[in-house]
C-alpha cells in the first residue's frame, strides 16, 4: 500500500476504537495497563533483541552515542516502562469528571464535564520507550493513539506495540486503540498531518527539525516544544557544595535528554571560588566547556564561546559558560536564549528564590534542584506525552488531565430562551 492508505487505515481504526474506549469503566482500563506493564517485563528478552537490530543499525548509520543512548533499551529502562504503565494505572481517572457546576436564574444546570479528546497522533524519534509510556496515558484517558516513531527504532517500537496490543485484547480493551504506522517512508508524516478529521491532536516529540515541520506542515493542534535550552544560574548567595552537585547532575546524569542543562550562569561574587572546582568536575566528566571571557579569566582551558552557543540545545557532554554581574542579567540571559522548558536557580536567599520564580518565564521553574526532573514520571504524572513550552493548551510535561477536554452538559426541567 501507498504512505497515504496506510495512514488511513490506521487512524479510520484508532477513530472507531476510540468510540469504545471513551466508553470504558476505570477498572477496565486499569485492568489493561497492568496487564501491559506485566507483559512487557515478561517478554523483556524478545524486546532487547528487538532494539539489539536498532542499535546495530544506528551505529552503522553513525548515529552520535547520545542518540544511541535515547535508543538504548536495557532492563531497567524496560522496567522503568512496565513501571511507569503501573503509576498511571494508580492515578486518578479524570474522564466523567465533573469540573464545575451552577444553577442560572431560570433553573438550568449548568456543569463542565471532562471527556477524552478523542484520537492523538504521535510522532516521536529515537526513544522507544514513548511508545508504552504515551499509549499508556492514552488508554488511561480513554483516547486512542496512532503512533508514528523513527526509522531508528522500527524494531523496537513495533514489538513493544505488539505486546501492548496484545495485553489490551486480554483485558477487554480494543487492540485497535493502539496503532502503529510501521512504514517508513516519510511521506507517512505528511500525510498523518492532513488527517484532520480523524486525529484530534499532533504531539511531536523529537529533534528540532521535525517538530518545525510538523507544525508547519499540520492542519490538526499541536502540542510541542522546539528544544530544551536550559539554564542553572549560581546566585552570588549559592551553597557552592550544593551548587556543585545540581550542577553536575543536570548536565552529566543523561545529557541527551531535553532536560539537561545546556548553559551555567555564575555570579561573579562568587565565580571565583565556584567555576574552577566545577570545571575540574566537568573535565573529569569529559565535558567540553565553552565560556564567556570572564569564564576563562578563571578557566582558561574553556574553549570560547560564540554567539550560537547561547541558543545551542547541544544534547552531548558540551557546555556554555557565563560570568553574570547581577540577577538581572541572568534573568535577562535567560529569556533572550532561553526556549522556556526549565531553569533553575542555585540560592539560599529566599527574596532572589522567590524573584526567579516570578519572574523567569518557563514551563517548569526550581530552586536548588536539578533540571533534569522535568519529567512526567518525576512529577507523579506516572509519565507524559511530551514537554510542552506552548501556553495554549498545556505547558510543561503533559499528563492525564491534559489529554481531556471539558464539554458543557446543561440539565433542565422544560425550559425554553424567551
């Protein structure tokens, strides 16, 4: 079949099952998501000789041991699968939902209702591990899902499909809610994007590249953010020992990941006694450091840093470096080159604490703590199908809730508008 038919086979089948699964009791659906999660760790070893042929493929390809990494599918990221499915199982069922209520002047009742959003389509790269953790948000909030992941992953993404699939038959949910678009032609892209009266929302997830042109080229919502410049800016009234350790974290715990710090930001009262014990850290790391010329007054082993570092989402061991003088140039720093995911700040002082929680505009703000817990599963969302840094209509790791919508449901006794 053509890119286009088999495209349309797939969401006509998610846009029928979602009807179903719209319908379906919270146990039900619980139900299926342990079932899920006990079926992944049981075929475990089926999936790692699926993502072995990926891997082997990706390192024929010459793709950068970051992304190699984001594919990487060992037993604990399986584990950390099975497990996430069993933490959105836990979670509340915000479809039936009823948010709010009122009775008018003439009698009516009026209420808000949360239903599901009906069909998401979602296109992702690298990362197979989106295929379970979106599928099961999508279950949870009784909408069905349309997967379209990367050529990179195709093994691993159609297997781990499969058992999800498979359990949801056993469990009484339709198989047809999971769907997965397993060409890999590109066209396939394009054309899911023109699929408007089938799918109800675009979530991409991945590369800047492809969310540009997914939401260029989209004629349904899209929930996305473009990358994940993030800052950790080191107040002139940081705990330096504790400086040190969220600093390091954010950057070399997983640094090809949207969440890792991509520029450090100093104050210069305490640049002194902080940057080189960092940088020694780093280099041993094998982090390459670029900073600005007061950085490397301090450290002059810094390589210098441009212009494009400032904006760089680098996803690798690289890291932009910067002297502030002030609070408000780090703030202002981060709003000129940051892309509004998260940023965080390093201080005892809960006045300046408070000011950059105020005042820096990005999906997720912290104080002395590492960027790299923005996460769904790390923020008890049981997991998320993706950040987003839109204001409209979710910003930051989206979850349950977010993949519901609210509809008025009006009770009345034989009114009628004079």
């Amino acid at each position: 079949m053509q890119a286009r038919e088999v495209v349309l086979e797939r969401v006509k089948k998610a846009k029928e099952a979602s009807r179903v699964l719209a319908r379906l009791s919270t146990e039900v659906k619980n139900r299926a998501l342990m079932t899920m999660a006990d079926l992944l760790e049981r075929k475990a070893e089926l999936i790692k000789e699926e993502n072995a042929k990926d891997l082997e493929c990706g390192k024929e390809k010459g793709l950068s041991s970051a992304l190699l990494d984001r594919l990487l599918l060992d037993d604990k990221r399986i584990k950390g699968m099975a497990d996430g499915l069993r933490e959105v199982a836990a979670l509340p069922d915000p479809v039936g939902e009823v948010v709010k209520m009122w009775k008018r002047p003439n009698g009516l009742q009026i209420g808000k209702l949360r239903v599901p959003l009906g069909v998401v389509a979602v296109i992702y790269e690298s990362r197979p591990n989106v295929t379970a953790d979106t599928a099961a948000l999508c279950v949870k909030s009784g909408n069905a899902i349309v997967l379209r992941g990367g050529s990179e992953a195709i093994h691993s993404n159609a297997v781990i499909a499969g058992i999800l699939q498979e359990a949801a038959r056993e469990s009484g949910v339709p198989a047809q809610a999971i769907q997965l678009i397993e060409t890999t032609d590109r066209e396939a892209v394009f054309h899911l994007l023109r699929m408007e009266g089938f799918v109800d929302l675009v979530v991409p997830r991945g590369g800047e590249g492809l969310i540009r042109f997914v939401a260029e080229n989209s004629r349904i919502p899209v929930v996305y953010h473009y990358k994940g410049v993030c800052h950790t800016f080191v107040d002139r009234d940081a705990d330096l020992d504790m400086a040190w350790n969220i600093a390091f974290n954010a950057k070399v715990q997983r640094p090809g990941v949207c969440n890792a710090m991509e520029t450090l930001l100093v104050h210069r009262d305490v640049a002194k006694a902080f940057l080189p014990e960092m940088a020694r850290r780093f280099e041993e790391a094998g982090v390459e450091l670029r900073g600005c010329p007061k950085a490397r007054e301090l450290v002059p082993q810094m390589k210098e840093a441009t212009e494009e570092d400032w904006y760089a989402e680098y996803l690798d061991l690289i890291l932009a470096v910067r002297v502030v003088d002030s609070f408000e140039e780090a703030v202002d720093h981060i709003h000129t080159y940051g892309s509004g995911h998260s940023e965080a700040i390093v201080t005892t002082n809960y006045a300046t604490a408070m000011r950059f929680l105020q005042e820096v505009d990005a999906a997720a703000v912290y104080v002395n703590a590492s960027t790299r817990f923005t996460d769904g599963y790390e923020f008890g969302l049981g997991a998320e199908m993706g950040i987003s840094t839109q204001k409209l209509h979710v910003r930051g790791p989206m979850g349950l809730e977010d993949l519901t919508c609210c509809k008025f449901v009006i009770l009345g006794q034989g009114q009628i508008r004079e």
